[in-house]
C-alpha cells in the first residue's frame, strides 16, 4: 500500500535563508517553487524523496496559521507524507483502521519558474491518532524533476528519517502493524536506547527510544534527518569549505556505514550525512 516516503515538510520563518542552507547542505538547486494558500514553497527533489521548506506568506488565516505552529512548536521538520500508488485503497486502509483518514482532496501547483504544473491527491490521518506526528499520505500524478547536483560531493537521497518515541510498543504498532512498514531493525542498547528501523522504499523510518525517560509518553516527535552520500569525505571537506560545523567522520551505529553530525546550516534539524560501504550497499 505504502511504496515510499514522498516527502518531508520542513516549516521556517526565513524561505530564503532556508533555501541557501540547503542548497549547501544537499550541493543541489531547488526543484519546484511556488507561493500560494498562505505559504511560500521550495523543494528539493533527491533520488528517493522530496524535502519541502514552506514558510508562511502574505496575510492571511493560512499564513497566520503556519506562523502560530512555529510560534508554539518553532522550525523545523513539521509533517510526513508517504507515497501511494492507488490513494482510493490507502484511504479505505486507513479507514479501516480507525486513523479517520480526512477525504480525498486533488491539489495542483505550478513551478514560479518554468510555469510547469504538477498534480496529486492526497489524504490526512488524524494527527491524535499517529501519536502526534502529522501524516499525510499522496498519489502523485508524475515524477517529480530532480534537484540539479552543483558539486560532485551532492546528497543523493536520504537513508533515514528519525521519529522520537517514548512508547515503542504503541509505535511499533503504528508504523508497522497498521500502516504495513517492514520492520528491519530492534535492537536495544544501553547508550542509545531501542532502536527500531521500518523499511519505506529504500529508506528506513527510524523509530527511537533514548535511554533518559521524561518525555511525552502519548506523543511522538519527527527528530532528525540521514542523508545519504557516495564519498563521506568529499562531503566533509565540501561543507567544511562552506563554512559549516561538522564532525570528523566515523563509523556509524548501524553496520556498513560511515557518519558525520552537522551542527550548523540545517535549521535546526538534528543531521547526519552518512555513507554506505560495499557491506551495505
């Protein structure tokens, strides 16, 4: 039913600012841009989803809408939708499972610059009901374009998106007995915590239970980003060169795999870049 992660939608107050990070971040140039219902759009387009940055625009209840959820919550990674090859079915699955799916809606947008028109339809799940994580599901009408690489070093997609649990039985349930997610991954750690990771496509929805207790036990927490890149080090050095703070590159929790944190230039997001060995290739 699920074939994918289309995309993640990344709220800020700044489009341009925002906009320039990423473009640093990705070594990509944005893919689509748009402004309408309230908000001002940019998106990214890599191999295997879509990163979306919307701030809020003009005056307007929709525009105060987005700028009231940033007040509350501040930037950052806002939303997931999963891609869907026959919305129909995935709504009368959502349905069925008592996720009180809101009805069918089409939607079209065209790109400011090359005046091309992309077109969806897409339902929501009632945000109470996937412990607080905002979840849309879409069928899209055709692929998107690609972001255009500006360095050989680019990100070419993202390896996985990290949602923050304090009750990993009821997430687990969610993400793999009700929405269909292949679990790969559970394993428990006693400086990590319980790691969970769902196959989506071919990236992975990374379910995370940190060792220290105190947080919401009802609600979950879009967390963090992984981005996915050929050449670890061409990467650092790239970003390095660009002015952003990151670490030194090292082996990874997951087998096969080399990461660096990025501490700057990623609004706010928690970031890895991360490399895939022959192991895990």
């Amino acid at each position: 039913m699920i074939t994918g992660l289309d995309h993640l939608v990344v709220l800020i107050e700044d489009i341009q600012a925002a906009t320039a990070a990423y473009e640093t971040l990705l070594a990509r140039k944005p893919s689509w841009k748009n402004a309408d219902d309230g908000a001002e759009r940019v998106l990214f387009t890599l191999d295997n989803m879509t990163l979306e940055l919307m701030a809020p625009s003009g005056d307007s209840v929709a525009a105060d809408r987005i700028r009231n959820v940033i007040k509350i919550w501040g930037e950052g990674l806002a939303s997931i939708c999963f891609r869907t090859n026959d919305i129909a079915k995935m709504h009368r699955r959502l349905d069925r499972l008592a996720l009180k799916p809101d009805p069918i809606v089409e939607v079209d947008s065209t790109d400011a610059l090359s005046g091309a028109t992309m077109h969806w339809k897409r339902t929501r799940a009632a945000t109470d009901l996937t412990r607080g994580v905002r979840m849309f599901f879409l069928e899209l009408g055709a692929e998107r374009p690609v972001s255009a690489a500006t360095a050989d070093s680019a990100v070419l997609g993202l390896d996985h998106v990290v949602i923050s649990t304090e009750d990993p039985e009821r997430s687990a349930a969610l993400y793999g007995a009700r929405l269909g997610l292949d679990m790969a991954l559970d394993r428990t750690h006693q400086e990590w915590g319980q790691l969970m990771f769902f196959r989506c496509g071919d990236l992975n929805v990374e379910v995370v239970k940190r060792p220290v207790a105190g947080g919401d036990a009802a609600h979950d927490r879009l967390w963090g980003l992984s981005w996915r890149v050929a050449d670890i080090e061409a990467a650092h050095a790239r970003l390095l060169a660009a002015g952003v703070q990151v670490s030194e590159p090292r082996i990874g929790r997951k087998p096969g795999t080399r990461v660096m944190s990025l501490y700057s230039g990623t609004c706010g997001i928690h970031t890895l870049i991360l490399e895939r060995t022959a192991r895990t290739a």
